[in-house]
C-alpha cells in the first residue's frame, strides 16, 4: 500500500510504502511524528472519496481513531480498489489536553460566585450589604456542589475519547462558564435588591432542592455508568444500560438539564434562565448527534430508545 501525504493546497508533502492496510493510525502518525517533529495530537488526516464533491462532509473521511487500522477504514474499498491511498493533513495548532480544559472551566463559575457572594461592597458599592435570603444561600450551595462535583468527574470519572483540543479553544469554552454561568448569574442572584420568587418559603425551597439533588446524584450515576463502558486508555463504544439509559440514549443530558431547569426555577433570574436555554439546546443537538451514532454503529441498538427525553425526543 502507498500513502501519499498532501497539502490542502494539494501539495504533496511526502509518500510512505512501509505501510500495509493493517497497520494501526498510531503507528502512522508516530512516523510522521518521526519525520516532521510534529506531535501525534496536532495531525489531523482526511481521505476524500476520490470523484466525490471535496466539499461535502459526507465524501470526508477524517482517521481520527488511532487505535484503528486503516483496514477499519475500508480505504482501499472506498479508493476502488487502488491500493494508492491519498490523505489530506492538517496541523491542528497547540494543544491542551481535554481534562486541563474542564478544570478550567469548572473552576470559573465558582470563583464568580464566590467573589459576588462574598464580597458585596466590590460588586454593589452603592447599596447598603444586607443579609443573604434563604434562596440566595440555598442557590450559592446548588452552585459550588454541582461545579465541585464536575471537577471530581473531570479527575476520577470521565474517559475522554480525545486526549487534547486545539489551546485556543479554551477561552471560547471558558466565556459559557466564567461569563454565562458565572458573572452574568451571579451579580443578579446575590444583588442586595434580589427579590425570591417565593418569598423565601422554606418548605417550597427545600423540597426543590431536594428534587435538584436527586439529579445531581442521576446525572454522577449515569456518567459512572458511561465511563464503566470504556475500558482505561482505549476508544472503545458500548451500549449505555439503565436508570433512563434505558429509554434515552443521553440521561446524563437529560439529568443536567433538569437539575438547572430547577436552579432556574428557584432563583428565577433573566440571566440563569438564558443559561439554561443556552445549555440545553446545545446538549439537545449534542443527544441527537450521539443518538445517530449509536444507532449507527450498534445494529442491536434498542428502537424504542430516544435521544434526550423519554417517548419524545
């Protein structure tokens, strides 16, 4: 089997014959780190249907699984045969790794809802401090577990498929967290003229908090559950089983929504209901890309099964 490297430009940049299509991408890219000083986790490499439109997605073939080989890609199936192989590369940029990035973001949050909680006379210099409402306290307590317990699945539970994502991601990643989540809640849910949406009822406001925190503890289940499918230092996929696994295919999105869907609800703030929309129409897209997926790789995958919400959608 040949492989010839190119540019986008089309510019061919090397070609490699010490490869047969059973040989794993790892391998590939560890050569090419070899021979460009380029780190595996920058290389991207594309194989574009040959005669199709360059255009379109559907006709690209990124060889993103390392731990497959290029027969797993049906290659030369797809090259008609011809055992000359052409992929497109691309320099991804630095890299920071997945979990760096999580850190990072759940970190933020916290800081702003500290600093506001805490130190009002730096926030709301004009207004006399008074005490914090039942809502407000019960509301910073909801925020600094639910960001702790992110930062505890980010350590001792996520299986990240992805090992790194281009640096400069971070700070668009970060604005949802530190910006969305974090000031743009928190300066209006502990201003000194924040008014509770019910008058501070204890039994209203515990029995929320009580629901809130059964979907905290579904949403830590079921990420156990999809981490148990992945075995340490591989890409492998299964089948997510139990608890509302078995009727969606995302309820850790369905167990994340609700919790802030109750958040919101609690604290009713313009603010923290625009985070919460904002959250859950990217984790419905999300469900939906992962519901194709799994139906896609998993001829066995349960037909009654929907992508976020049950019997719905």
């Amino acid at each position: 089997m040949k492989i010839i490297i190119k540019s986008k430009s089309g510019k061919i940049k090397k070609e490699y014959t010490v490869f047969n299509e059973n040989d794993k991408i790892s391998s590939f890219k560890q050569q090419f780190e070899k021979d460009f000083k380029t780190n595996p986790n920058r290389q991207r490499f594309t194989f574009i249907k040959p005669g199709s439109d360059k255009n379109n997605k559907q006709n690209k073939i990124p060889l993103t699984n390392e731990d497959k080989t290029f027969a797993d890609y049906d290659l030369i199936e797809l090259n008609n045969g011809n055992e000359t192989i052409e992929l497109i590369y691309k320099d991804l940029g630095p890299q920071i790794p997945w979990r760096t990035v999580f850190l990072v973001e759940y970190f933020g949050p916290m800081l702003m809802h500290s600093l506001c909680y805490a130190f009002p006379k730096l926030f709301y210099p004009n207004y006399e401090s008074s005490p914090k409402t039942l809502t407000q306290n019960i509301a910073f307590g909801m925020i600094i577990t639910h960001y702790l317990k992110r930062e505890f699945e980010t350590l001792y539970v996520h299986r990240f498929s992805n090992g790194t994502m281009p640096i400069f991601n971070i700070f668009k990643n970060s604005f949802h967290y530190w910006i969305l989540g974090g000031i743009f809640i928190s300066y209006f849910l502990y201003h000194p003229k924040y008014t509770p949406p019910f008058e501070d009822n204890p039994a209203i406001l515990y029995g929320i908090t009580g629901v809130w925190a059964l979907c905290e503890y579904m949403n830590f289940d079921a990420h156990v559950r999809l981490k148990n499918l992945r075995p340490p230092g591989t890409k492998k996929r299964g089948i997510p089983k139990g608890q509302l696994f078995e009727f969606v295919s995302c309820a850790n999105y369905f167990w994340e929504i609700s919790g802030w869907f109750l958040f919101s609800v609690m604290t009713s703030t313009a603010t923290g209901w625009f985070f919460q929309v904002a959250g859950a129409v990217q984790m419905y897209f999300w469900a939906k890309k992962k519901h194709k997926r799994y139906k896609k790789d998993f001829k066995d995958y349960p037909k009654q099964r929907t992508s976020l919400i049950p019997f719905v959608l």
